[in-house]
C-alpha cells in the first residue's frame, strides 16, 4: 500500500503538474472538500458519472464514469497525488485497487467496517471494551436461526438493514415479533441490525481528524435535531453538553479512529439516553469515515473546517486542534423549503442574507426534491442568545419548524 507522504500545497510534481488531490463521489461533501483543498493551493479531481454532481462541476478535473470502471479508476490515479472519499458507500475493492499506486485516506479495510452496521457495532463493542462508549443493546440478524433467536428485551426495536441505509432509509420500527417478522421479509431477508428502541434525550455527534502519524484532534460535540430521519438543526457552543458526556464522546471517538488504524476526518454520532441520571446515558449510533453534514457549520464557526483537516490528513499535513470562535447554529436546506402549498417557489435569501452573521451554502443542485440536501445556513454571532434568536427567525423566513 501506497503511504501518506507530504503534498504541500501548490507544489509541483515530477510529472511536471500541480499537486492534485482526488476524491471517490461528486456529492456536496465532495464539492466542499475540492473548496477547501483549491484554496489552499492543490487541484483537485472528482470520479463521479453524473456530469451535474455538485463537487464535479467545481473541481479541475471530472472523471465522469462509475466507480468501479477500471478506466476512470486508473486515470484518477494518474491525475491525483492522494485520494479520499466522500461517501461511506464507495465500494472497498476500488479504494483498494487505488492504493495500490496512491496513498489513500481513509483505507478501504475502515470504510469498509463503517458500511456494514455489523462489522461497525462489532467495532464499538471492542472500543467499549477500551474504555469507551457502548452500542444500543442489539443482535445481528443473517438468518432465521438468529430471527427466532431475538430476546424480548430488543422489542420495541428499529431493524436497520446492515448495508446501504442513510437518511432513515432502510429502517423499520418494530413493536413486537410479528412485526418484526414482517419488516425483516418486507426487507427480502437481508443482513441487518436490530436495536432496542431507546428513550433518546439528545443526539450528539463528534468529529476527528487523525493523522497518518497517529495525532488526533477534534472537533467540539455537535447537538443534533433530526425530522423524519434526516438532520435538521445542528447547535455547537460552549455549555450546549454536560461537560462530563462531551468528554466521554470526544475520548471515545478518538478511541474508534485509532483502533481503526484511521486515516482522516470520521465522524461518530451519539444518543444521549434518559437513565434516570442527571445528564442521561451516553450510547454510540454510528459512524461516517469522511466530514459529516453535522459538521458544515466548522466553515464558518471554527479556525479550520472539517474540509480542511481532511486535506491536512491526507497530504500529510500537520493537524491543529480545532477553535470554535463562534456560537453556531446550521440549519439544514432541504428541498421541502422550494415549494410552498404545491408551488415552487425561491426561498428568500435577501431577506435572511440581510440578517447579521447569517453564512449561506447551496450545493448547486438544478432541481429541489422533497428530502434532497440542497444546502445548509450557517448562523454565527457574538452571542448564543443572538445565534440562536437569528436562527429562530431564518427559520421562520423559511418556513421551518421552530425547534425552541
Ligand atoms: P444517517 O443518515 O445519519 O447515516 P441512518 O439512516 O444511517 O442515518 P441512524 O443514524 O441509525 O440511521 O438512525 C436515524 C435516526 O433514527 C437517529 O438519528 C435517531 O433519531 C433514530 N434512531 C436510530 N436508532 C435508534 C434507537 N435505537 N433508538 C431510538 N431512536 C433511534
Ligand atoms: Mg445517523
């Protein structure tokens, strides 16, 4: 395997052209990445076969072909210095037929434990063991041997399918055993996961960087609102989390990075759950081998971006721990906020640009669907009170749910 050495930024290679660095998915997380990478000095290549991906349309280069077409893997290689990905679904043999000739970060053998909820739960059980957070209670679901054998204490639960799900897609709630009967064949029997259904107080994430030579920063614990599913408010400032489960997180992220032998930005998400105890139970969820969408508001709000430190990792740059210099709240812009009663509309943009310390973020996406990730708004400003008074009110332009 190919190892990290250092690209620094702007320089030119033997080959005799700028320092690129490649990344596997034309998302809006790629496209960020390629920002961030571009400022700094580096071009930068996508492999995506939609020519109208968010990050293909921004980046020097566009490899516009499938992701496990040999071709387009081999001329991502030949243009790039380093590659990354910006999705947990990226098949592992093509990362690993790329690292064959290019240091790349994260490796497939820690994508590859993040894209199956088995593998990845197995993972967090060991990290427990070292010290860290623990899983929700719960039993891998392969056959029917392991269906009759679920214990009672799993119901009510959610069957999550172990491949492919994102976005709350792929799961189902199950209240007892005939439902879950029905959901895992409604599912055609695939591997999954079933979890207890837990009393969730709060949702946490963490992100950390980490670097070839083993130093790990991070990122201060994200508090996250999600609707139907899918993010929709992320809050970050000092005092949003008991100090005592912030701690506990960022130690135990760190804990599932480096037992990963990880290489990059991985985000860690967390339940807080009602125990009884003053600030809850801390439980581990899942987690994301590349920046998250709970992290977006680190553009604004923090002296580097999640984006950033991806670029650090993987060109082997050093890693600096993270400052939030901001209270910050990020609303998610999904495609629900172009139309109002059935009719498409343009949200109002002036009319929250007008507003101070708002940071708008739109990924470039021609058509607006129900659910699609068109954006985010970051809301930085003096005050957590200000913040979240101006976050309130952005909400409102746009016609989202207040969540205070
Ligand atoms: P992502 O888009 O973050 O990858 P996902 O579809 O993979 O999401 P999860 O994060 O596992 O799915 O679950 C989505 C949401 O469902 C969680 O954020 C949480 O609100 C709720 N949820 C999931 N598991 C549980 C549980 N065991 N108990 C209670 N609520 C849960
Ligand atoms: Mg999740």
């Amino acid at each position: 395997m190919s190892a990290i050495k250092t690209l620094l930024p702007g320089s030119v290679m033997p080959e005799g052209r700028l320092v690129t660095l490649g990344v596997m998915g034309g998302g809006q997380l790629g496209r960020m990445f390629v920002q961030a990478a571009q400022e700094m000095g580096y071009y930068t290549a996508v492999l995506d076969a939609d020519p109208a991906s968010p990050a293909g349309l921004v980046s020097h280069f566009h490899i516009q072909t499938g992701y496990e077409d040999p071709a387009g893997l081999a001329e991502l290689a030949a243009r790039c210095d380093a590659i990354t990905t910006e999705f947990e679904n990226v098949p592992a043999p093509s990362l690993q037929s790329l690292a064959a000739t290019r240091p790349v970060a994260p490796a497939a053998s820690a994508v590859a434990v993040a894209q199956d909820r088995i593998a990845e739960k197995a993972h967090f059980v060991a990290c427990a063991k070292a010290g860290g957070v623990g899983p929700a209670p719960h039993a891998a679901l392969e056959t029917a041997a392991d269906l009759a054998a679920v214990g009672d204490e799993l119901l009510p639960g959610i069957l999550k399918t172990a491949r492919l799900g994102y976005d709350g897609k792929g799961q189902a709630r199950v209240k007892d055993r005939a439902e879950l009967a029905a959901a895992w064949d409604g599912m055609g029997r695939v591997a999954c996961v079933l979890e207890k259904m837990l009393p969730l107080k709060a949702e946490l994430s963490v992100i950390v960087a980490r670097g070839a030579d083993d130093q790990v920063v991070n990122f201060p614990v994200q508090r996250n609102l999600h609707r139907d599913g899918i993010l929709a408010v992320t809050e970050v400032f000092d005092g949003n989390v008991p100090a005592e489960l912030a701690e506990r997180a960022i130690a135990t992220t760190a804990t599932v990075a480096r037992q990963l032998g990880y290489v990059g930005v991985l985000c860690v998400e967390y339940f807080v759950i009602d125990d009884g105890s003053e600030h809850g139970g801390l439980v581990v969820n899942e987690m994301a081998p590349r920046p998250h969408n709970s992290g977006h508001y680190t553009i604004n709000a923090c002296d580097v971006s999640q984006f950033e430190l991806q670029v650090h990792a993987m060109a082997g740059l050093p890693l600096v721990q993270p400052r939030l210099h901001s209270p910050t709240v990020m609303l998610n812009l999904l495609g629900d906020l172009w139309f109002q009663d059935g009719q498409a509309i343009d949200p109002p943009w002036a009319q929250i640009l007008a507003l101070p310390g708002t940071h708008l973020h739109l990924y470039g996406k021609l058509e607006a669907r129900k659910g699609r990730k068109m954006g985010h708004l970051n809301v930085t400003g003096a005050s957590v009170e200000q913040v979240q008074a101006t976050a309130l009110r952005c909400a409102e332009l746009l016609g989202m749910a207040p969540w205070r």
